[in-house]
C-alpha cells in the first residue's frame, strides 16, 4: 500500500488540487491539518484525503503523526509532499520507482539535480549551506537536505521516528537514515516557487535550521566539534600561561593581561573538551535507541 502524506497549515487554495492530483498514484491521501484556522481540513477530507487534525506544533510534528500514522496502517510505501503546491504530485511515481525498482530506503525529491529551479540565489546559497553541514554528519552526498518531498520504504517507515517539531525534522531524518544504515538516492523533481513572497521570512527559516543541522551534526561528531577547539584553546591558554609565569619569575612583573587570558582561555578549553568526552560517550549510548 502506498500512501501519500501531506502536511498542511493554512492551505486551503492549494490542498484540493494536491489532494485530487496524488490520489490516482497512492492507496490513500492521508493530510495533517496542524490546526489550520481556515478550511483546510474541510476541503482536503471533500477531496477524498484522510484527515488527522492536531493542535498547531509545527511541520516536522505533522510529519511526525504521518510516519507514526503509515506505520500502524502498514504502508509499505510513504511518500511526504507539501500542501502548498509546490510538489508536482504526477511526478509520485519517479520517487516510488526508485524505491521499487533500485531498491533504496529513501528518494529524496532534489531541485537542484538540473539546473531549472528557479529559486532565487540567496534561497540556492541558503539551502547549499544547510546541506553542506549536513552531508557532513551523515556522510551522504545529496543536493538538497531540505527538500519535504520524499518516499521511504517500509524499512525507513519502521526505522524513522523523528522528534523535531519544525523545519529541522529534514536534516534529523537524514542522520536518522545515516545512522541506520538506510540507503538513499535523489530523483530530480521540479518546484515551483510562483507567487512565493517570503524571502524575509526564508532567511529567519534558514538560519534556524542551519542552527539545528549544526545541532544535530555537533552531536555526531563530538569530538570534532567541541574536542578539537577545546584542545586548543587549553594548548594557548597554557603557552599564555607559561608566559605569565616566565615574566613574574624571570622580572618579578606581574603581567594581568596574560595572567587573565591564560585562566579564560583554559577554562573555556576545559568546558568544551569535557564537553566533547561527555556528548561523546551520550552519543554511544543512545544512537541505537532510535
Ligand atoms: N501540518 C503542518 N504543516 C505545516 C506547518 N508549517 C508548514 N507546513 C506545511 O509544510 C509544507 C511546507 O511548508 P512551507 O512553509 O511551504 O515551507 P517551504 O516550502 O520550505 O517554504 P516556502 O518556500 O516559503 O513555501 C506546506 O505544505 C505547509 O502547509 C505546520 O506547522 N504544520
Ligand atoms: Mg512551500
């Protein structure tokens, strides 16, 4: 059974089309209203979606109750889409066929795979970087991190429990499919941006989610992240140090300058090495939990 999930917060021009577009490719439409306060639900429920309603927490929570709803239905095939529009839903089938035909876990829906995406450059440079950081973490190397259109596989579906309420959910399931040793693959789609005002509130977006994916990969690679700076801020603040120590016992000068870099260099050193240990150690634990 392949099911086709869509999250959706105020899209009440856009959800019919999407929802009457993706039913001849799937089993079931299944569309998370996240407390939409306009027709939202109505409109997809008449269009011949499955409606799961919730109060407002965000998109990665909607995609959340969408994995969570496949699995006990037991889809063996879950594909996520938004309800903006701005997936094309007849191009289903390319993602599902990369699951039935080349065997992957995860296709992963990129823009950017050609050259016709008409994103505007900061969005291109924004999504770059965020994928940058995350192919960093999870050592895959796709185009587009963030991309919300996607097919899992029954194996993804029963692996992925994702925990982020909003954008972030994109980069944390990528670790998570890291993590598992799930397979991966990108299919070039096409997405149209048109009618898309919200350059102000993409680089607020953006920075969020750059800051998350940084979050996730910090985790992974502890001792890269807080280990490596840590060691070097307690070499420079012991050089410092060493220099304090020279003067005062070599001239009897009391140099406050590098007496006080000397402590705050070490200290810092000191918290983010002891940091880089405890996460570390965290990590072993707890990576096989989800
Ligand atoms: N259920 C639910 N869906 C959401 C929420 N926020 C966004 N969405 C949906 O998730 C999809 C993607 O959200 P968008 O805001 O379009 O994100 P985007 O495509 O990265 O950004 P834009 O370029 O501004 O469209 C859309 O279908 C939204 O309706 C939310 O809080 N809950
Ligand atoms: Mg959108």
């Amino acid at each position: 059974m392949k099911f086709a999930c869509i999250p959706a917060y105020n899209e009440e021009d856009s959800i019919e089309l999407v929802v009457t577009k993706s039913l001849p490719h799937v089993d079931r439409v299944i569309v998370c209203d996240d407390g939409s306060t306009d027709n939202t639900a109505k409109i997809a429920k008449e269009a011949g979606a499955i409606v799961i309603s919730q109060t407002n927490q965000g998109y990665g929570a909607a995609i959340s109750s969408l994995f969570e709803y496949s699995r006990k239905e037991n889809a063996q095939i879950m594909i996520t889409l938004d309800g903006d529009g701005q997936h094309n839903p007849d191009q289903i089938p390319l993602l599902v066929d990369a699951i039935t035909t080349h065997d992957v876990d995860v296709a992963i829906g990129s823009r950017f795979l050609d050259d016709s995406t008409k994103a505007t450059r900061y969005r291109k440079a924004g999504i770059k970087i965020i994928t940058s950081a995350s192919n960093y973490g999870t050592n895959f190397k796709i185009s587009d991190s963030q991309s919300g259109f996607r097919a899992y596989s029954k194996d993804a579906i029963d692996a992925i429990h994702p925990t982020e309420q909003g954008m972030a959910v994109s980069t944390e399931i990528l670790l998570k499919i890291s993590n598992k040793g799930l397979s991966i693959a990108e299919v070039p789609i096409t997405i149209s941006y048109e009618g898309d005002t919200s350059e102000q509130h993409s680089v607020s977006h953006g920075v969020g989610v750059l800051a998350n994916t940084i979050k996730y990969v910090s985790i992974k690679h502890p001792l890269q992240f807080y280990g490596i700076p840590g060691i070097v801020l307690l070499v420079a603040g012991i050089i410092l140090g060493g220099v304090f120590l020279d003067r005062y016992l070599n001239d009897q000068v009391i140099f406050y300058g590098s007496l006080l870099g000397s402590v705050v260099l070490f200290l810092l050193g000191a918290i983010l090495s002891v940091t880089a240990i405890i996460l570390f150690s965290m990590a072993n634990l707890v990576r096989d939990r989800y």
